[in-house]
C-alpha cells in the first residue's frame, strides 16, 4: 500500500513510532500524482524538489509534523503564485504567507501542491477556472464541485493527504461531498483569512478537507484561534476537538429541517440522508424536526450578499499594484476597464455587474437592504432550531456530481447547487459535509451537519460517531 | 437608505470621465424595471465589455433577478433598517500599536509598472 492512501493520523501515528520518514510520504504522494493528475487535473502546480526539502526539515514531534498538505490557490504563500485560477493575477507573487500557512508551517506541516477553483472561488464545479476543469475522480466525465474542487478531487484520488479550501457559499462541503470526502467549514471568526483573497468577506472562511473526520479535526485544531491581524476572529479558546468528538452520541439532539426536504430532489439523495437520519435516531441521538421558515430564500440572499460584497473586492484588481495590466491604454480609466475586461472571465464579470447593481442607487433597499433584512430574518430561525437542537441534519448537495458542461450555459441552475449549503454562511454558524452513500451510478452522496457558533465540536462528535459505524469514506475511487 | 445615496459614483466627482452616454444611462437606470442595464452598469464597476457581452449578460442577469425577486414576497416589516449588528461578526479591535511595515520593495514587487519607489499609472489630471 502506498502511503499516499493513508489518513493523516495514521501518517502521524507512524512518523511518531519513526516506522516511516516525511520523504516517504512526499515521494509515495508524488509517484500517485504522476498517476492520477493527467485524468483529475486537480492540482495547479507543485514544487517536488521543494516538498522534499521541507520533508528534511519537518520536526516530527509538533502536531501536523511531516505530513504534506495541498492548499486550494486563493490563499497566500509567500514566494509561490496564487492564480485564483484567474489570468487577472498571472505572474502574481504571493508577499507573505496567510495566517493558516504560518500555523501550518508552525505545526510541521509540509505544503504541497496548489489546487484548482473556480476563478475566485466563484462557482460549484471548477469550469469557471480560467485555467483547467478539474475532473472527479469517481467519473471524470463529471465535475468536482466547487469552488474548492481541486481540493476535494485531489484529497479522494489520494494524491493528497488532506488539503485546505474556502468556502463562502458551500464551497468546501459541496465538493467534498460530490468528492467522497470530509469538509468542515469552521464557524465565521474560528479561522483566521488573513491572506485569503477575499470574495465576500462576511461569507468567507478557510476549512480543512479531508478524508476523515479525526483528521479535520487535526486539522482545525491547529489553524483555529484568534489572530491579530484579522478583526473579525474571536478572542475564544479553541476546544480539545479531538477528544470531544469521541463523546458517545447519547443525549445529542439532531434537528431535521422540513425544509431542505424538498420535492424535486434527488431521490437517492433523499434515500441516503434518510437512512442516515434513521441511524441517529437508533444509535442514542434524538432526532426532532424542526422548521428553518426562511430557508427557501437563502439561494436569492446569498446571491445579492456575495455579489454585493465581491464588486466591491474585486475593485482591487485594476492593473496598478499587482497582476495582469492591459497595454496601450489611453487613460487610467481605459487601464482600468480594459485589464478587467482581459482578466476576469465571465462568472466574475456576471458577479462584479450584479453586485454592483445591487448596491445602486434606487435599487440599494430592493435587493441589498432587503436581503440583509432577510440574513437577520434567517439568523433568528437557526438561534430558534438551535434551542431545540445540538445539530442540524440535511443533504449537502440537491445531486450527485453533474457533467461537464451540463450547466454552464445556465447560471442559475448552477446557483442552486449551493441551496442546501448558503445558509451557514449567511447565518455564520459551523457545518461539516460527510460521506454518507452512494448513488447507483456510483457517484458518492454526502450528509450535511450544521451547528451553533463555535461549537464546532458538537459537529465533528455528530460526524466521528457516524463515520465508526460506516465504511463510505473508505470507499476508493478506481484510477 | 438616504446615506447610500451619497455613493454613487456620478456625485463624487467622476461624471466628467464617464460621459455623456453614461448620463443618459443614469435616467434608463432610475426606471424601475428589474432589469439591469448590462452597459451602463459595466461602466460604474470598470469592466469593458462588448456588445455580444452585453447581450449576453442582459439575458443571464434578467434569469437571476428572476430568481432574487422572491424576496419580495417575504415580510421584512419590523426588521430594522441597518445591516446585520451581528454579535458574532462583530469587529474585534487590537491596540493600536507601533509596529513593522512591510517593506516598499516587497510591496512593490508584483506591480506591472514601477519607478522610483511608486506604482505608474496613466496620467489623471488633464
């Protein structure tokens, strides 16, 4: 068996008892992405000969040590690129290093590989990347998800060991479940984004990806925490996740949504989910339907929201401080108006206009006002479902992995890809996607968990207990 | 929101440089219609688009505000009128303290034209 197939605690358990050494892992990840990346298409790029120098000099003793990690190119690592998969920020050098890299690299992390997305993190399959459509490695006839799909797709094709993604929208836990895989988006304020590229800055947040549960939790326990420069993480202690997740499910409340039980979803979704609900009510949780009023409407708030918050990021890139630059202009608007009209495709160009009408002035209380009327509206119904429960139950995703190019003509239908998964953004509360099945075209299926602020662990407990009983994320796709 | 108002870019000095064609816009803007005036709005966020774009976006853009107008029907009636005071992603402030900036030259380093120190750009003033 080839290292690359084995979770990080294993790895960690192993390099502990010194029965292996960083390089193994490294040169067994290399040899597998020799193998799989022809057909997913999930990394950007990546440094052998400088992975095997940080193996050399990984200190094995500290937490993450010695264990290679990809991270989705949209977060900052000094003297590397960090495409966005977008031409806007060809030949672009990172300055410094995120804080998520910096705790990485402080808990012996070694960083390997620079995974696809959807240009700016816009997107639920990777074919709005500007520079490859990332296959999944279960039918690379089909999508990864997105917008972290080369991420996901690299993490289930065991070319990596686990990676890191964004999510602002689903953009974690959508992928990871059409991948197979585990994804945790973290509470707004448990992680650090300093140094990720913003796209909507009350949405985003960075997360682990992972193929188990223990080793998200690894993960978050090390990239959690406050960090001085970025004003919206809390000043909160960050639990001992691997040990409360161990707590037996007796007692947890899991609350099922009415509403994210919807006619017109797929039905082996339904089936599967449903199976699982089954599970926790016989295996010591209390299941209990409760009612998200609003939750139909997460798709339309989300969309003015992220917009909105994205026209005004974005105004960064204008050819002056970094990045592509239009020539022979005539004036600094022209500059301006021609280097984005060259560097950004058509998804954020789409986004960039709508958020800008958005916030217009005569259209400002219609969409943008109302939308964040309806946010409160929102937050107020998962504060009330979360007095009744300890986690929220639902799919991730309303399909399994779609085809390549089945959507791209429409819009809106690829919007709703993230209907099951907005709301956690908009309400900022915890969620984690879990395999949990898969389709009879053997297409993986995944579970959705939302929990209240900050109590990530009651999500990764809810998670760990199913995942002790199921053999799903085991499951290897063939390649 | 009256205080949104004064955001628009056409009251902060930048009407001379769009035009009068963009100007014209403004009053096809106003009219609400809920459909979104793909050229005129292109010229308020910076992005050069051409005419096929704009079609093209008028179309996509028009299935969207199809999708958001939901909204509407949703009853905000005694939600008050500010953006979310979320506790949660409320500000969190550190001391204001001396510390290291980043160095010019890194700063510096990915910009597309660069002289003495400075970013260069097209000449503004006329």
């Amino acid at each position: 068996m080839s290292l690359a197939q084995e979770t990080l605690s294993s790895l960690r358990k192993k390099l502990s008892a010194r029965e292996i050494a960083p390089e193994e892992i490294v040169r067994d990840l290399l040899q597998r992405m020799e193998k799989t990346e022809p057909k997913i298409k999930g990394y950007l790029r990546w440094d052998a000969e400088d992975a095997l120098r940080q193996a050399k000099e990984a200190d094995i003793s500290k937490p993450l040590g010695g264990v290679p990690i990809a991270i989705k190119d949209n977060i900052n690592t000094r003297g590397d690129g960090c495409t966005c998969s977008s031409k806007i920020l060809e030949g672009y050098v990172a300055p410094y290093d995120a804080t998520v890299i910096t705790k990485l690299r402080e808990a012996g992390a070694i960083l390997l590989g620079r995974t696809n997305l959807d240009e700016f993190a816009m997107g639920s399959s990777t074919e709005n990347s500007a520079i490859t459509t990332t296959r999944n490695p279960w039918d690379t006839e089909r999508i990864p998800g997105g917008s972290s799909g080369g991420s996901a797709a690299v993490v289930a094709a065991r070319s990596a060991i686990a990676a890191l993604g964004s999510d602002t929208g689903g953009s974690i836990r959508q992928p990871a479940a059409l991948c197979g895989i585990v994804g945790l988006k973290p509470t707004y304020g448990r992680v650090s984004r300093y140094g990720l590229i913003a796209f909507a800055s009350s949405l985003d947040q960075i997360g682990p990806m992972t193929r188990t549960v223990e080793d998200a939790a690894l993960i978050l326990q090390t990239i959690a925490g406050p960090d001085p420069r970025e004003n919206t993480s809390k000043n909160l202690p960050v639990p001992d996740y691997l040990s409360l997740m161990r707590q037996p499910l007796k007692g947890l409340r899991v609350g099922v949504p009415k509403e994210y039980f919807v006619s017109g979803m797929d039905r082996e979704i339904e089936k599967a989910v449903r199976i699982a609900v089954d599970w926790y009510a016989k295996n010591g949780a209390e299941v209990i339907e409760v009612s998200l009023p609003n939750a139909e409407a997460a798709i339309a708030v989300y969309y003015i929201i992220a917009t909105a918050e994205a026209s005004a990021n974005l105004a960064r890139f204008d050819g002056v401080r970094y990045g592509r630059r239009a020539k022979d202009v005539s004036d600094a608007i022209d500059l301006h108006a021609r280097t984005r009209a060259e560097g950004f495709g058509p998804e954020v160009k789409r986004r960039i206009i709508l958020g800008t009408y958005v916030l217009s002035s005569g259209y400002y209380d219609a969409y943008y006002n109302r939308a964040q009327k309806v946010r409160r509206l929102m937050r107020q119904d998962f504060t009330e479902a979360f007095k009744k429960c300890d986690v929220l139950l639902t799919p991730t995703s309303p399909t399994p992995a779609f085809k390549v190019g089945e959507k791209t003509q429409d819009p809106v239908e690829m919007y709703l890809a993230d209907i099951f998964t907005t709301s956690a953004n908009l309400t900022e509360v915890c969620a984690i996607s879990i395999p949990c099945g898969f389709s009879t075209a053997g297409l993986p299926i995944g579970l959705q968990l939302m929990g209240p602020h900050f109590e990530e662990e009651k999500l990764l407990r809810a998670a760990w207990n199913y995942e002790q009983a199921h053999e799903w994320h085991k499951q290897e796709p063939k390649l | 929101m009256k205080k949104n108002s004064q955001r628009f870019p056409f009251e902060t000095g930048s009407k001379k440089t769009l035009g009068s064609a963009a100007l014209s816009g403004y009053h096809i803007h106003l009219v609400q219609t809920g459909k979104i005036d793909v050229a005129y709005v292109a010229q308020l966020c910076r992005l050069k688009l051409n005419q096929e774009e704009i079609d093209r976006f008028n179309t996509q853009l028009g299935d969207i505000l199809k999708l958001v107008e939901q909204l509407q029907k949703i009853d905000v009636s005694g939600v008050p009128d500010v953006p979310p005071d979320f506790a949660i992603s409320g500000n969190v402030l550190r001391k204001d303290e001396d510390r290291e900036s980043f160095p010019v030259e890194l700063a510096l380093q990915n910009a597309p034209s660069k002289s003495n120190d400075l970013f260069i750009v097209p000449k503004i003033v006329e």
